[in-house]
C-alpha cells in the first residue's frame, strides 16, 4: 500500500511545482500570444494564489470527511482536464481558467499529502524524512520549469508551447491512476462531532502556544525563501550585471539546490535530531551571507554571454538554498508530528494560510529594501529573520517536546 501511495504523492508535488511555477512564463506568453498589457496578465497571480488560500481555509478542518485519497483524485482529475483546456483553449481566458483550477487542486493535494505522511509514517524520523524528500522533489520541479516551457517553445511557431500541457496532462493522469490501484487502508480521524465543530478544532490550534511560535516560525523562513527566490534574478541581472535569460536561468540554481538540500536533509533526519540539522544549517546560511554575499557583490564580472562565462563565484550565493531548504518541511514534520493524526489536515490548512502570507509579506520587504538600501545590500537583511529563527527553533523544539508527552500520555 504504501510504496503506491507515496509514489503518487511525489509525482502529485512535481507536477503541481511546475505548474505552480509557470505563472511568470505563461504572464508573458500571454502578452506576446493573447495581445493583453501588463496589468492585464498580472491577474494571473491572482487566479493562482486566491483559490490556494480560500480552499485551505475552507476545506481542510473537513476534508478529512471527504477522504485524502477521494481529495487527490478529485484535483487530479480537475488538473488534467484544465491542461487539456488549455491546449484546446489556447486564449487568455483558457490560462485563467487554468491557473483557478491549480490553485483550487493544489489546496487539495498539500492538505492531503501532509495529511497522508502522517498515516503512511511511523514516528517522527520517519515523518521528517519523509516530508523532507516529497518538498524536496517539489524544488525539482520548481526547477525544471525554468527549463520545461523553453524546450517546447519554437519562435516560428506561436502555438508549440502549448505542447507542454499535454506532457503535464499525462503525468496527472498516470498519477490518479497510480493512487486509484494503490490500496488505501490507513484509517482517518475525523476532527470534529459535525462540520461546525471540525472548523472550531481548526480556529481552536491556533491559540495554542506551540502553534503560534510554529507559524510565527514557518513566517520567517518564507520569508527568508520567497524574499531570495523572487528577487534572486533582479540580483544577477543588477550588481552581478548578467543579462536577463541567464539572470533567469540562474535562479534555477537556487531552486536545485533547495531540491538537493531537502533530500540530503531527508537522509541526515534519520540519523541526527531536526534540531542539530537545523542549527548547522541556520548558522552555515548565516555564514554564506557574511562571507560569500559581500564576495559575490565586490567581483570583477566581465562580459557573459553564456552560464558557462560566469566566474564561481557568480554561482556561489545561490548555493545558500542548501542550507535553508531543510528548514520548511522539518518544522512542518515536527508540529504535524507532535499533534494527534485528526489534527494533521485543519493544522495543513494553517501552514498553507500562513505560508502564503510570509511569502507575499517576505516579496514584499526584500523589494522595498531592493528600492531604498539599494540590490547589493538588500540580501543582508535577511540575517535579522534567521537569527529570530534560530530563536524560534529551540522555543518550537521545547514546546513539541511538551506536546509530545501529553499526547503519548
């Protein structure tokens, strides 16, 4: 049973990751190939990320009701139809249609897969590694994205882009047919006594000591990886002066190395606590941006035409995605872990909400730092929210080792 299971939940993230991805390309595809301005196709965000919030907030206290599996199925299903739409579609209208249809199903998939580690898991290493390859595997995704759309795209041909919906549209097919076969036996709690007290179990977590400092927790890293990841290409392209594909390209180096960094983390759980992984890794990023940043900034960088004209050290910031990537998915595993099972999926529908807002907010600040501190200093204000969360960390470790106890007790 599990082997299915979790094969379904990896191939579920990897396909979400790259149309979760995509909005930026297909933003620009769309003014090129639909003929809408700027602010037209911005909306595009919209599309993706409202539906992401609502449906967490709405769904996950009763989702358990509904039943993961039937959850999964049912985004897949609507995913598949959506990049078939879109390939037939092919019009502004189709994208926004497409991008509602990912946010909605994605709500659905991250609920229900941080639901299912819990069921397909024994105890908390188990849990950690687990949690730690699946977002590893969605950094993957993140990253061939950058790379996916350009190899379907031909210039003389306004329509071959497309051609990539129907690659995508396949892989969430072979996965609903993965999860259909695989048996799910693992039993689900339900929350709550009705669906109004299944909500009240949610809005009564978030009062909890362990899960104010946890959110307050999952806010600053994404903030940390938002603030980098979003701005990470205006940094090449303005103080390491590289033109704007290969700024672009460059940004997928940080999207690999969070991959890597989430497998390699997933490996070391097994045999080291979260809290040493995590401590060596806060202060390693910490590290990367007093020494490496300022290095990267002062370089001499001559004329670039391709990656491979770029000194080491243009490549070197981008690697603190290493270090930071354990981060997310190891709080993530550590509260869920510590929480009863029935509480797993409206606790998921809290990390959605409130990661959604520390990447908007974390955007939001590293650009404001970009326009008045200015591109080559704007980096270094990232090690205030690191060191709040190294603080954090050891407050979340004694506060799940607390609930721990009471609920094996």
């Amino acid at each position: 049973m599990k082997l299915g299971i979790k094969l379904s939940l990896y191939i579920n993230y990897f396909v979400f990751a790259i149309l979760l991805n995509s909005v930026g390309i297909v933003i620009l595809k769309s003014q090129k190939v639909y003929g809408v301005d700027e602010v037209q196709a911005s909306i595009l965000e919209l599309f993706k990320d409202m539906p992401i919030a609502i449906v967490s907030f709405l769904i996950a206290s009763f989702l358990p009701r509904i039943g993961y599996k039937n959850a999964m199925l049912a985004a897949l299903a609507i995913v598949t139809i959506a990049c078939l739409g879109m390939y037939w579609g092919n019009s502004f209208w189709s994208a926004k249609m497409l991008f509602a249809s990912v946010g909605v199903s994605f709500a659905l998939i991250k609920v229900s897969v941080y639901a299912t580690i819990g069921l397909v898991t024994n105890g908390e290493k188990e849990h950690n590694s687990l949690m730690s390859s699946i977002e590893g595997v969605f950094m993957f995704g993140i990253a061939l994205a950058y790379f996916l759309f350009p190899a379907f795209n031909n210039e003389s041909d306004p329509n071959s882009w497309l051609n990539v919906y129907l690659l995508l549209a396949v892989l969430c097919a072979v996965s609903f047919i993965i999860l259909f076969i695989s048996p799910f036996d693992a039993q689900t709690e339900i929350p709550g006594a009705n669906l109004k007290d299944d909500v009240l179990q949610m809005l009564h977590l978030v009062v909890k000591t362990l899960v104010i400092v946890f959110v307050i927790s999952a806010f600053l890293f994404v903030m940390i990886e938002q603030g980098i990841m979003t701005w990470l290409p205006t940094f090449n392209e303005r103080v390491l002066k590289l033109p704007e594909n290969i700024s672009i390209m460059m940004a997928s180096i940080l999207a690999l190395s969070l991959g890597i960094g989430r497998i390699l983390a997933g490996v070391l759980t097994q045999k080291f606590s979260w809290i040493q992984v995590l401590s060596v890794c806060l202060i390693a990023a910490m590290a990367m941006v007093v020494f490496v940043l300022p290095a990267a900034v002062n370089a001499e960088i001559g004329v670039i035409n391709s990656l491979f004209d770029i000194p080491l050290i243009g490549f070197a910031f981008p690697i603190v995605g290493l270090f930071i990537a354990p981060i997310y998915p190891l709080i993530n595993s550590v509260v869920l872990s510590s929480l009863p099972k029935k509480l797993h999926s409206p606790m998921t529908g809290l990390i959605v909400i409130f990661s959604a807002l520390g990447g908007t907010i974390g955007s939001r600040i590293i650009g404001w730092l970009f326009k008045n501190m200015g591109a080559d200093k704007a980096f270094y204000y990232t090690l205030i929210p690191m060191a709040l969360l190294f603080v954090a960390l050891f407050i979340l470790r004694n506060l799940t080792n607390k609930e721990g106890q009471k609920s094996h007790s």
